[in-house]
C-alpha cells in the first residue's frame, strides 16, 4: 500500500480482556517498529521486526505483551489481561531506505482500557 | 545511551513571529537526526530530516541544521501560522546507524493564536 495502515483506529476494551492491535505496512518494507505513546511518557519503543524475526524486543513492557509478524509483511500486537496502564496510542512504522530514507509512521491505534 | 532533550513546553506564539524548539543530543557517532510533527488527532509525520553534520532540512517553511560541534538540531520557522499548531518531537536513530530504533524527545507543545 501507499502507507502504513493500522486498526482499528479506536479500542474500547475492559480491564481483563485480551487485545489484538494490527499493522500493515509499506509493501517491500522489512524493517517495521512498534511503540506506544502515553502521556507522561512520551513515544516509548517496544520492538523491532527485520522481516519476520523480532532481533530487539526489549521495549516490551511484560509479558502480557507480545507481536508477531507473518510473511515479512502484517504485523500484530497482543495485550493480554489488559490493565487501565495500557491505555496509550500504539504506533507503526517502517522504515523507508535510499533517497527517502527515513521512518514512516501509521495513525495508531488509541487503547482505552476501563 | 542515546538520549534526546528537547526545549520544555509548552510555546505559544502569536501568528507570524519567529519559531525556535531546540533540540540537543547524546549519541554514538553521527546518527541522521529528524524532526517528526503530530497534528491534533493525528500520525507522527516526518518534518525534515538531516543525514550528516552541515546538512539542512527544509519543508513547509521549517529549518534544521545539524550541528555536530554543538550536538544540536533546533527547529527554526520565520513567520507561524494557526495550522502549524502541533506537537514537534525531535528523534535520532540509537546505536549511531541510519536505521535502529528512533529515540524521541519528550515533544514541544506549540500553539499559535491569530
């Protein structure tokens, strides 16, 4: 695709529950990041696919947190047991290479956990 | 490690007066540096970026010069306008490559009233 896409756009969930966030990135793009912004703690990085290896993972919070990424292309974000610190806009990106070098970023998902 | 600061927020400034938002970095070697701006409601979308020391990113009236002597990058604009109100983050890529996980800074608040 011409960006990248992420859904959903919004995300209501209780306190408990288990959430699936998905990303699909620019088509060809291997390298593809994942991180959350909250307030107060501004863009966090939580991990790094290379294709559909994850060589840097330690952004992770816990380990209710988990990704994964098929065919060197969507990638998805699972919280599970989700807790109201959770609650954050969760972003993609993928980095573009060669003369547009440079890291491009969906419009998030917005995670409200209550 | 790598870190980012950026000037404390948040900047309100009238219509048509002059911008700075300085930025300063720690880093391994000469990491490019980029300026990422987030509009209400929306994506990080990349401003302008900067490859190596002397280089200057421009676009939609923004300026930033890498200064590797003083290892800074600030955001400079002649003349705001209203539609520029964001929030300006700052990011380097860590480890000195060109496309590791971006570190961000805590973001400036930038408001313009007419």
């Amino acid at each position: 695709g011409a960006g990248v896409s992420q859904s959903p756009s919004n995300k209501v969930t209780e306190k408990g529950k288990d959430v699936e966030l998905r990303c699909d990135p620019i088509s060809g793009h291997t390298a593809l990041y994942w991180y959350r912004q909250s307030l107060g703690q501004g863009l966090e990085f939580l991990i790094y696919f290379q294709g559909n290896s994850a060589p840097d993972k330690s952004g992770l919070p816990s380990d209710r947190f988990s990704a994964e990424r098929t065919g060197g292309s969507v990638s998805t974000l699972t919280i599970q047991r989700t807790q109201q610190e959770d609650s954050a806009v969760y972003l993609c990106a993928n980095l573009w290479t060669g003369s547009n070098y440079g890291y491009t970023f969906g419009s998030g998902t917005r995670l409200t956990v209550v | 490690g790598d870190s980012v600061t950026q000037m404390e927020g948040p900047v309100t400034l009238s219509e048509e007066a002059f911008l700075t938002i300085n930025c300063t970095y720690t880093a391994t070697g000469y990491p490019s540096l980029f300026w990422y701006v987030q509009y209400p409601g929306e994506g990080l979308q990349l401003l302008l970026k900067a490859t190596k020391a002397d280089d200057k990113g421009s676009n939609k009236g923004f300026e930033a010069t890498y200064r590797k002597e003083t290892t800074s990058f600030h955001l400079e604009k002649g003349s705001v306008q209203v539609s520029d109100s964001a929030v300006y983050f700052c990011a380097l890529p860590e480890g000195g490559t060109s496309y590791g996980k971006l570190t961000f800074g805590q973001g400036t608040i930038l408001t313009v009233h007419p």
